[in-house]
C-alpha cells in the first residue's frame, strides 16, 4: 500500500487498502496504527480531512478495531521525502 504524506497533527503518513480494507496511519514518532475493516469512505475522509488527528480520534480509533504494527507488517511504500533545498542548490551548483 503505498502511503501519503500527511504532516499535520502528529500524523507523518498513511495509507487505504481497499482490498484488504485496512488503513495504516504512521505517526511522527515513527509509531505505526493499523485500523481494521475500514471502509473506503472513511478511508478517503481521512486522508483528505483539514484536521486528521482529530478526525482518527473520533471517527476511526473510537469505532474501529486498531492496533500497532512494525514498519516490515504495513509493508507499504513509505512517502518520498523531499529533499531540502541546499541538497537541490548544491546539486544545480548554486551552493
């Protein structure tokens, strides 16, 4: 599954499976959360949502099944980080 980026309220990424209806969120503490039988609905309200800490305390966390997992078990691709600027200025040569 591949996750998105999120950074907002605590939440680095998360991701939707909707075959196996499982949503991953990962924490900015590197923590992993893994809610079960969710649908796609919820799913996408999540992942789209101004406040989504709020939102997973609420309307997931409270509802559905969750449980930590390792980083091997999301076996998801985890978002792309972005390289920082001086990475991209000494790159071009303008460092």
């Amino acid at each position: 599954m591949k996750r998105k980026p999120i950074h907002r309220g605590g939440i680095a990424s998360a991701g939707y499976d909707r075959t196996k209806r499982v949503l991953d969120v990962e924490f900015d503490t590197g923590r992993i959360l893994r809610a079960t039988n969710v649908g796609p609905e919820t799913a996408e309200r999540f992942l789209h949502s101004s406040a989504p800490h709020t939102y997973w305390k609420e309307e997931i966390e409270e509802v559905f099944s969750v449980h930590e997992i390792s980083a091997k078990e999301s076996d998801s691709e985890a978002p792309v980080e972005k390289k920082p600027i001086d990475e991209l200025k000494r790159l071009f040569g303008d460092l």
